[in-house]
C-alpha cells in the first residue's frame, strides 16, 4: 500500500499555536485561541505551509455573548471550531455533553498540550483502521482538559500517507474526584465555511437497502441515525457532502464513515449565517455512559475522506481503506471460493442426503464452497425454537454435523455453516436454562422479532457460553466458512445486572460484547472466512468489515432489484465486501424472472456465489452456469482489487445501469451494462469509459480500440432495440432484463 510518492506531516506553529495536518493532496489546519479553544481553519486540498490565522474572522454582532468581559468580538457562536461545547458562548450542538453530579452539563475544555507520533494507536476494544508500518500516517494527539472537573479528553487526529484520509477519535479520562455522566460524545466535529453542499445518503428497508439520497443542506438541522441497536437497514452510517457542480468524475465532496455497528447520529446543522457543523458519533438518543474517578471511555472512530475527482474519487479511497486497512487477516486480499448456499433450495426441508446432492452437483460445476444455512443445530424446525442451541439437529442430522463436513469435503469442497450468535428462541435448552440472560425490562411483557429474543451480550458469561458453543462445532466440522446472520433489532433494552444510572450503557455494551466475540473467533480461527449478515444488509457498516471482510448486501437477491442496492453500496464499500449471489427464479422476493445470463452478470461484482438448487436447472442453465463460475474464477481478482467506477445510475437512468472495474495496471478492465425494460426503435448509445490508458489499444472481441477512443469517443452499447427488433438485424436479439459484460485486455500501441 505505500510506496512512499507521499508523506504524512503535522507541523506546529509554536507562534500561531496552529496546527497543519497535510499528505500533499489534502490539508486539515486548526489554532489554539488565546483562552484555550480549538478552532477550525480550513480542510480540503493541500495549502502550501504559511500561518493562516488571518481566516478566523470575528466581528460584533447583535445578540451575541461573549467569552470575556468589555470584549465585544470573540464569540464562540460565530467561530469553527474542533471540539464545541454548548453554554459557553455556542449555542449549535456541541461534540460533548457531561452531567456533572450537581446537575450542570457546562463544561470548558482548553488545550493543554499534545505530541505528534508515526503510525497510528489501536482503540481498545473497538474496530478501527490499521497500519502495517508506521511510515503510512501520522497521528496527533491533542490534549485538554476542563479545570472544575478535572476531566481530560484526547483528540486523536490520524492522517494517511498515500491516501486522503483522515481519521478521528476522542478519548475521555476522568481524572477527578466525582462521577461524571456522559450524555454525548461526537467522534467527529467539523465546522465548514459554508452550506453549499448536496447531502447524500444511503437510506431504504429491509429488501432495498443503501439507496441513494440527496438533498440540499439548509439552514437547520438534518440528520441520519439509528436508534435500533445496529447501523440498520434504514441508514447507513455514511454521508457525503458534495459541492452542487461535482458529479461521479469531478469536483468536490467530502465523505463521512463512522466504524461502528449500533446506534448513531450523522448530522449536518446550518446556522443562521450558512457555517455548516458535520458531526459523526454514537447516538445520544438512549445513551449515557457513567465515568467513574480514573476511568476512561473511547468514542468508535470516524473516517473523513475528501476527494476533488468527484463522488468516484471519493469512492475509490474509501474502498482502498477498507479492503487494505479495515479488513484483516489472510481472507483481506485472497481470492474469495465461489459458494452455494442452500437456503432458498431447501429452508428447513433437508437431511444429509438431500445436502449432499446438492453439493456433488455444486462440485461438478466449480464451486468451492458449501455453506449450510439456517436449521442445522438444537430443536430447530420452525424459525420458533433453536436459537441459542448450538449443537446438531439430530432429527436432520443424525450422523452429526462433522459426518456432513466430512462428505462435502471429500468431494473437493470447503464447508461452512450459518450462525445467528446473539439471539435465542424461548423454546430453546439455552433459554430454559438461562431465561435471565434474555434482554428485557423487568415487569414488563418481551416484544419479539421474527419469533426470537436478544440476548445480553453486554455480559461477559453470555458472551463466554456461546463461544464455547460455537468452537465445539467449529472443531468438529473443521470449518472454513461462517455466515454470522442478525436477524432482528434490539428492544426492551435493559440489564438487570446495571444499576439505575447505567441503563444508558446496555446499548454500546452490547456492540462491544458482539466485538468481541468476533475478536475471539477471528484470534483462534484465523483460516475461517467470515461473511456478516444482518437479514441481508441491516448491519452493513464499517465495523463489521473488521471481523467479517465481506458482509451479505441483501436478503433481496432480484438481480434487477440488487443493481440499485449493489450501485448505492459501491458508494462506500470495496465489491470485494458486498456478498452477491445467483439466485432462483421466480425471484423468492419480487417473483420476477431474471435470465440467469442477467442474474450472473449483476452477481459477479461482488463476493460471487449461489442461492438455488444446481440439480433443478436445465442442462442449457446449467453449461451457463459452468461459464460464469469459469469467468469470476479467471477475473475475481481483478474484480475484487481493481479500481470502480460507476458510469450510468439505476437512480438517475432508470432503465440503464452501468459500472466496470479496472486492474491496478489498466491492463484488464470489465464492463457491465444493464437494461431494465425493452425498447421500441430507441436511438444509437455510445458510453464514455474510465480509468483505462490512453496509450494502450484494448481488445473487445475481435476487435482493436484505443485507450484514448473509448475514453473520450465512447463504446457502443446500442443494441437491436435500436430499430425494429425483429427486423434482419446484426445485433443479438434483445430482451427485457438484459444485460452484457465485456472484458478489455490491452496491449502497448506501437
């Protein structure tokens, strides 16, 4: 990832006190005021090094208080700032609100010093980016400290080397003699100069997750959140804020991730004068974390990337982070097997035969990989009973689960098996055993999801019970895949165990019981390739990418259905992390018949795999299918680390969806296109492409163009629709659903 073309550098201005976070593309300033205060100067593309204190502007105005006495001019209001409180002179919303214990939330936080390091500090207990060696940032951490309570906070500012990056955190230590509350604390506080941004976000339900949102800001407050217990399928825990001229390829934009997989706050608030306050972090609706004399509490971390290519630029740092310095261990960068899974074959309707079968036909068509969905383990014949029984059905599988693993890997194939860890039936051993290890509030009747309960993973024994559930089965399967599912958000959130004052901590405590389970399994099994799910993409977010490098993008695997999900996907997140799958027709979602040409041409940008029953297709299905497994095993890699670049929006076009991917070295690039519905008589289409070499020729079939052509000319998508179909025509027949890949190989011009 570094080959060094640039270097990270914080400089410190003794004389300004002003502090410049720079890479060469971008630069991030801020100064120390006179009493102590942060404030923001600037962030965007790289400044040369100067003072810049002549940005921080103040004026008199009306109705405006003032930090000291017979001073007119230094308001907090009317200042950028990196760290605001609310009650001193700033009346927006602050990054931190603390209850004192005699009621107060006043506080006054004021530099008191900070250190620069290499490389980049781990959050304890928290998913976060990562280095491998420390010349790849630079980290700064700023210190201050509110005098009356003795309470210090840490800001960490890291910056990337090779890419825009910047990533924030906030560390508070309670260094006095009472307890504090924690009400709010804001992972990222940004004060921009001004409001004119679009703001887009990723926004849907379950079956049409991550579509794309956009609005202008206005002055007020607008906001994304999740107040289900996980990022949701409602909101992800991303915004951009792009200026009103940037498009995929140009211009500028400022994305916004948050690593974290429960309740959070994304907002944008625009005062009356048009300064725009972006702020990321955990969200205080329900939270509030008790801060005992000489403990600590971290806030997850938040990404800022800027880009001045527009939203793909931005796009293409995010998904060289994530699939480079999120994502870990040896799945990271290997070539994902081509799976089948057996749910929308089978549901619960399966015995090691039927199983078996399957997975023969599976093998004889290439793939690599057997995973066994739900209804394996415990009493589990109907979605009421099960969960949290992690051993063999013996009814289904009476040989036990290790004779199944055995067979499927005898026939060349890896197996794994679905888990949903961290919920439990009422008809369940474990329930019965522990029926106080349910989340609930006492006295007052349990509201379910899906015929199941949560379990309180903020306590440890819990946690403890079902790791050890899960490695007996793990050895003795010899698994090398799990599919980790979530399949209802979080109620009647109370622990029994907690006084009073700490039921605002059940929330993030539970978030950090499922960490670190993932921690101890990725630890002990580090062979084991972890997809994440959510009833398909309901806890999507950065911080599963940490445990789980590729994550189950939607329980809606319609392929026309999924060009929309896997486009808004992409805007965040590398196709290396978003599973996608071949699925049976009648769509089990939508009931729509998809050719399984189209089904496969959507599925192969992404982890790459099946959802049918092989032995069901024709002999025509099944020769297809025997080509694209053929086709995704000769060009995954690429897939998976190329460059993206989306070229025609399902939620602009409509009817036309295109994207391609492009080899590090332009050498290889894919190109996929998309249409919805036919057309009568439709004009002649040509298609800009992106990221190619203008002194290389790429071959398409038999033919020969050049980089500088197909970037600038264009390729022909025209099909037979442009005429009369039925007409003698050059063209392939066309057809509703229908789609086309091409793959360019290049060679050097003469």
């Amino acid at each position: 990832m570094i080959d060094h073309k640039n270097q990270a550098t914080i400089i410190y201005q003794e004389k300004t006190q002003q502090f410049h976070l720079s890479n060469g593309e971008i630069s991030y300033l801020f100064q120390v005021s006179s009493d102590g205060k942060l404030l923001h100067l600037y962030y965007g593309k790289a400044l040369p090094e100067k003072d810049y204190s002549h940005l921080i502007e103040m004026h008199h105005r009306p109705m405006t208080t003032y930090r000291q006495e017979n001073d007119l001019i230094y308001s907090l209001e009317h200042l950028k700032q990196e760290f605001p409180e609310y009650g001193t002179t700033d009346f927006r919303h602050p990054a931190i609100s603390l209850r004192q214990e005699n009621g107060s939330r006043l506080t006054d936080f004021t530099y008191q010093s900070h250190k620069v390091i290499d490389g980049k500090p781990k959050l304890v207990n928290l998913p976060a980016t990562y280095v491998e060696e420390t010349a790849e940032t630079k980290t700064l951490i700023v210190t201050l400290r509110d005098v009356l309570t003795n309470v210090t906070v840490e800001l960490f500012y890291t910056i990337f080397s090779e890419l825009a990056v910047i990533t924030r955190s906030h560390r508070l230590i309670n260094g006095g003699s009472q307890v504090q509350a924690i009400e709010q604390l804001a992972s990222l506080s940004l004060d921009l100069s001004d409001a004119d941004y679009e703001w887009v976000q990723l926004s849907g339900a379950w079956g049409r997750e991550r579509s794309v949102k956009e609005r202008y800001l206005q002055q007020g407050v607008q906001s994304i959140e999740s107040t289900r217990g996980i990022s949701s399928h409602q909101h992800n825990p991303f915004v951009a804020l792009k200026r009103k001229n940037t498009d995929e390829f140009q211009g500028e934009v400022i994305g916004a991730s948050f690593v974290y997989s429960g309740n959070f706050l994304i907002q944008a608030e625009v005062d009356t004068w048009d300064v725009t306050r972006l702020q990321v972090g955990i969200n205080p609706f329900g939270f509030e974390w008790k801060l005992e004399p000489n403990a600590t509490f971290t806030s997850p971390e938040a990404i800022l990337v800027y880009s001045n290519a527009g939203m793909n630029g931005m796009s293409q740092t995010f998904h060289q982070l994530f699939r480079k310095r999120l994502a870990r261990g040896q799945w990271r960068e290997k070539d994902r097997p081509v799976l089948i899974n057996n749910w929308e074959a089978t549901y619960f309707d399966f015995n090691e035969e039927k199983l078996v079968n399957i997975a023969e036909k599976a093998k004889e068509v290439g793939v690599e990989l057997f995973v066994l969905d739900d209804g394996w383990f415990g009493e589990r014949n109907t979605d009421h009973a099960g969960l949290g029984d992690w051993f063999v059905n013996e009814d289904r599988l009476p040989n036990g689960i290790g004779s199944l693993a055995e067979r499927i890997r005898g026939l060349g194939l890896k197996f794994g098996l679905w888990f949903e860890p961290e919920m439990v039936n009422k008809d369940s051993k474990l329930f019965r055993d522990h029926p106080d290890w349910l989340i609930h509030t006492p006295g007052r009747k349990e509201n379910h999801g899906r015929n199941q309960f949560v379990l309180n993973f903020a306590f440890d024994e819990v946690v403890d019970n079902i790791f050890d559930q899960m490695c007996a089965i793990i050895d003795e399967s010899k698994l090398d895949y799990i599919k980790w599912d979530m399949n209802r958000p979080l109620t009647d959130v109370y622990d029994h165990r907690l006084d009073f004052s700490q039921q605002g901590e059940v929330f993030h405590r539970y978030v950090l019981g499922v960490y670190r389970l993932y921690e101890m399994l990725v630890e002990k099994y580090p062979n084991v390739l972890f997809e994440s799910c959510s009833s398909g993409g309901g806890r999507f977010d950065p911080g599963m990418l940490y445990y789980a490098p590729q994550t189950w993008a939607s329980d809606d695997s319609d392929a026309i259905e999924r060009l929309k999900i896997q486009y808004g996907t992409s805007l965040l997140y590398p196709l290396s992390s978003i599973g996608a799958h071949v699925s049976i027709v009648p769509n089990h979602q939508t009931n729509r018949l998809t050719p399984i040409e189209t089904r496969g041409n959507v599925a192969f940008f992404g982890a790459f795999g099946y959802e049918l029953d092989l032995n069901q297709l024709s002999e025509d299905e099944i020769a297809i299918v025997k080509e694209q497994i053929c086709f995704y095993k000769e060009y995954r890699s690429v897939i998976h680390n190329g460059s993206f670049y989306r070229l025609i929006s399902p939620f602009e076009e409509g009817n036309e969806t295109a994207w391609m991917v492009v080899s590090q070295d332009k050498k290889i690039a894919i190109v996929g296109h998309y249409k919805v519905l036919n057309e009568v008589n439709r004009s002649y289409h040509r298609m800009a492409l992106k990221g190619l070499d203008v002194d290389f020729e790429y071959q398409i079939g038999n033919q020969l163009y050049s980089g500088a052509e197909l970037l600038n000319a264009g390729w022909i998508t025209t099909d037979a629709s442009s005429g009369q179909i039925n007409a003698q025509n050059v063209r392939p027949e066309t057809h509703d659903f229908d789609s086309r890949v091409w793959v360019l190989t290049a060679t050097e011009k003469e």
